[in-house]
C-alpha cells in the first residue's frame, strides 16, 4: 500500500477522505516531472498551497517560487508585472523594471486566475511555454525563461474556460498535468480534523484559552455548504474564537451569518406540519449555553442558556435565538441586529410582529 492512501496529510494539505488522498497522489506524480501544471478548483479551496506542495518536492525546490494573482492586476500591467519593461516603455515607465519570469529564475512560477489574462498575455505566455524566450515590455532582446509555470483557475469546466476567452492551444500546454482540488462541499467528513486544527492554530497565534467546540457547533460547520472553501472556514474559526476566547467553542460563538443561512434553507426545505396533537415531543433540540466566568462572552446578559424543543416551528426557533441575542445585548436593538447578521429594521419588525 503507498503511503498517500494511509496518511491524513501532506504538508501544509490536510484531510483524509478519498479525494485528498487522490489530490496528495497527483501532487507526489507532478513533482517528479518537471511539466506545466494547471490546478483547478473553487475559491479558497487551497491552489496555491497545492503549488506549493508541487514545487518544494521538485527538483527545483530550492530556487524561487514566486506566485502572481493575475486577477487582481489591470489589463495593461500583467505583461510588465510578468515580463518586466524597458525604461520609457510607456507612461510612467522612468526605470527598467525585472519582472516575474526573471525573479523566479530556476524555480516555479505560479499564475493564479489565468482566466483573467488579456488575449496578448496569452499569446506571449504560449511562446514562453514553446519556445522558453519572452521579451519585456519595450525591450529588444529576447531572454530565456527557465521557470517551470504551475498556473490556477477557479473556472472548473474546461468548456467554460474556453468560452470564457482562455485559448484553448495554450490551455493544452498549460494542462499537461492537470489537478482538481476538491471543494470542502465535496470532503465534510475532513471539517472536524480542520476545525480542531484551527482552534489549535488561533490559540497559538492570539495566545486564546479553547479547550475544543462542542459537538452542536461542529455539526453546524458540518451542515453548512462552504462556498469559500477552507479559506471562509478559517476566517469563520477565527471569528468565532474571538468571540469565545476561551473553554469550548459553543453554536452562540459561531456567525450569525452561518446561523441564519441554515435557518433559511431549514425553511426552505421543512415541512410546514407541526408535531400532531397527543404524541409526546422528544427532549432532543437546539441549546445554545454559555460559558460562565472570566473570558466569558462580552455581550452576556440575563439568559445564558437557549433551549428548543424538538417539536418548534421554524419561526419559534427564529424568534427564540433572536430574542435571546437581544437579551444577551441588553435591549440595545443596533448591536443585536449586527451580531444577528440583519438591519435594526428588520429586527424592529420583527419584535413588532411578535407583540401582536
């Protein structure tokens, strides 16, 4: 048996379900070969790391490896970041400037969002794919180009990418090796090994006291879809952690954006029937508790503990966790309407609809 089919990470890279431990085998294949790689997947899902991840087992490891997000760059300045330009090339252009391809001489140079790049970009990156020369902006003379190029797209249908306006002759040179990386949708069963890692990681870096999280809350990370992959699950730990500071992360410490979007598709997706007359409702539901003491949450109130019979409707479950906000805030409507994710309109109308 090979070690990517026992281990639960590679690096930086950390999960253990079937479809990392396909994305750690391809990553083992492409850093032995010294070929172009094209790494797909959704937003925040961890292409650069992957890159990463290609490079330092490469034979180029120990030269530069310099990243580019061609997104971010206007049209008219990603051929001078990538290529560099020649004094008085253009406007604002008062010193000869090395760019991207000469900086990562010898090691790997990594394109993220090459669906951005402008037609002539494309042309002049499919000649470095070629033939190894590119020219700087301005310049005369042709200079070679020993970069390996690991490029990224989040446009994951090869179909979209070319109707996108990506060529499709520079798309084959680009994909020689390709990688998918699984969204964290695809892989739920590797949230609670993230979550605890990440809990360990902010407790390193901002010196909190959690303990863990609460299986509540892990479920909830669990139930929700993730569309910015591991990189909105981490800014979400972080959240949620400031908010706890210490003890065990509990479901009030998670974001009120979370909370509500669940809420929404429970809506969506519940029956509308109530639990039938005579039948005795279980003792199972939603309870949100607090951690009593000092580091306890700041905005603590009355009501420290939220219980939810199994058998509530939505709208009690909402009203319930709402109103519960609202005490922990001391009345104080503004800042119980931003925790909750809403307008102080919305809440207003709410109570407003409730009193009747």
């Amino acid at each position: 048996m090979h070690e990517w089919t026992r281990v639960n990470r590679l690096g930086r890279l950390m999960g253990g379900t079937p479809s990392m431990r396909r994305l750690y085998r391809l990553i083992l294949k492409a850093s032995t070969v010294d070929m172009p790689v094209l790494i797909v997947g959704e937003t925040g899902s961890g292409k650069e790391l992957v890159a990463l991840e290609i490079h330092e087992r490469s034979a180029r490891k120990d030269k530069p490896f310099v990243a580019v997000n061609t997104g971010v760059l206007s049209a008219e300045l990603v051929a001078s970041e990538l290529f560099g330009h020649v004094k008085g090339a253009f406007t604002g252009a008062d010193s000869d400037k090395v760019g991207r391809f000469s900086e990562a001489y010898g090691g790997t140079l990594f394109l993220d969002e090459v669906a951005t790049m402008r037609d002539s970009v494309q042309v002049a990156l499919l000649r470095v794919l070629e033939d190894g020369l590119f020219r700087p902006v301005g310049g005369e003379i042709d200079q070679a180009a020993d970069v390996r190029i690991i490029a990224a797209t989040n446009v994951c249908q090869q179909q979209a990418l070319i109707q996108s306006g990506f060529r499709e002759d520079l798309l084959h040179r680009l994909q020689v090796v390709r990688i998918p990386v699984p969204s964290l949708s695809e892989r739920v069963e590797d949230i609670p090994m993230l979550v605890r890692a990440l809990l360990v990681d902010v407790n390193e870096k901002f010196d909190f006291n959690l303990d863990g999280i609460s299986d509540a809350a892990l479920e909830t990370f669990k139930k929700y879809p993730w569309p910015g992959n591991v990189r909105e699950l981490k800014n979400t730990i972080y959240q949620a952690a400031l908010m706890a500071e210490r003890g065990i992360l509990q479901p009030q410490h998670i974001p009120a954006r979370i909370v509500n979007f669940l809420l929404e598709r429970t809506a969506e997706t519940a029956p509308n029937d109530r639990v039938p007359d005579g039948k005795p409702e279980t003792t199972a539901g939603l309870e949100f508790s607090k951690p009593n003491g000092p580091g306890s949450h700041p905005l603590a109130g009355p009501q420290e503990t939220m219980s939810i019979p199994a058998g509530a409707t939505l709208e009690e479950v909402q009203k319930a966790y709402m109103m519960n906000v609202l005490s922990r805030c001391l009345g104080n409507k503004t800042r119980a309407a931003k925790i909750l994710g809403i307008s102080r309109k919305t809440l207003h109308e709410h109570i407003k609809k409730w009193d009747h």
